[in-house]
C-alpha cells in the first residue's frame, strides 16, 4: 500500500491533474511557483512515499514520519518561489526530510523514539502486530528481536553516517545524490559509509558472540 498524506487535500473539486503527471521535475517547479494546486498535488504524490520512508529510517516512527512528510510538503508549498532549480528537486526533499527528521529526532527521548518498535515485541519477543504495509524495507526482516537490534546499532550512529547510510542503503540513492542531500564531497560520503559500515558490523559481531 502507497502512503499518502490525506490532510493536505480538502479540495471540494477534482484538480486537472492530468496536464501536471507527466510533467517533468523542472516543469512542475514552474507550475508549483505560479500557485497550481495540481502540481502540488503531482509533487506529492511523486515524493510522498521517498518522504516519509526517509523519515521513517531515521525515526523509527510511523506517526512521526507522518509528521516530517506533512511538514515538508507544507515547507515545499511555503517556500518554493524561493526555489531556484539550483539542486535537483529530489535534493531538495531529501535534504528537507533528513533535517526535519533529524530534528525531530533531536527532540525526541529515546524511550519515545523506540516507541513504536517496541509496541511490535511481547513477552519472549513474539510479534504482537505485524507492521503497517507501508513500513520500512527492514521491517521484512525475520524476527523482531533481530529487527530491534539491528535499527537501535543503525540509531547509534552519529547523524552524518545515518543519513548516508539510510539514504545508500534504504533510499538506493548513489554517492553524487548523497553528497548532494548532505552539502558534501563524494570522498566525505565514501567515508561517513565506510565508518557506519564498521561501526555496524563491529556491534553486530559482538552482539553474535554473546548469544
């Protein structure tokens, strides 16, 4: 199931969406910025599950990564007459995501950031709830005592080598975007990958002989 953000529509009649579909990137800026509500619509439903899977990567959290995907949309709607097709739009909500994310992530406790992957686990780890069809591609992982485990080792890195390694990794985004989204080099993601990939199977084997 596509997610979707509903509350940004309360259109009382059907926009002609047909003329802003297939328009491309740098077209749909130009209708966005002269107030078309159609373009809006088409960005959104373009970005929407991007959005929010890259936030739900970082937080962990289905309703928060609601909550960074609406503020996006709203901050792409406030803001895109100052856009300047300087970066590529998916940069732009790309990095938008990450910040927002990253944010809220910042606000957040870690018993509420691990909230609702904890709400997955019962007595002897079984799963209580399968997860939304939305979800991460991680959720798919068998056993949610391994997928706890492995997203708190992902959350412990430090911000900079999360957002690479979510967006490499879970968004398949190549090194030039990742570089783009973060305002860096290609050599300085080469090297936030390499530690977080350290870092990652480093806590993984150690986890492994403790069992």
């Amino acid at each position: 199931m596509a997610y979707c953000l509903p509350l940004l529509f309360s259109l009382e009649s059907p926009l002609p969406v047909a003329t802003t579909i297939g328009a491309t990137d740098t077209a749909l800026v130009a209708q966005l910025q002269q107030g078309s509500e159609a373009a809006f619509r088409t960005l959104v439903e373009r970005y929407q599950h991007r959005v929010y899977s890259t936030a739900f990567s970082l937080l962990r959290s289905a309703e928060e990564a609601e909550d960074v995907a609406q503020e996006v949309f709203v901050e792409v709607y406030q803001t895109v007459a100052k856009f300047r097709n300087e970066t590529a739009l998916s940069t732009w909500l790309y990095r938008l995501a990450t910040s927002r994310a990253l944010q809220h992530r910042r606000r957040a406790s870690a018993k509420k950031r691990f909230a609702y992957f904890t709400s997955l686990l019962g007595f002897h780890n079984q799963v209580l709830h399968e997860p939304p069809d939305h979800a991460h591609p991680l959720a798919l992982l068998e056993g949610a005592q391994q997928l706890h485990l492995l997203l708190d080792y992902i959350g412990r890195l430090p911000s900079q080598q999360q957002v690479a390694f979510t967006l490499r990794h879970e968004q398949d985004l190549n090194y030039d975007e990742i570089a783009a989204v973060l305002g860096t080099t290609v050599s300085a993601v080469e090297s936030l990958l390499f530690r977080a990939r350290q870092t990652l199977r480093r806590h993984l084997s150690a986890s492994h002989r403790h069992v």
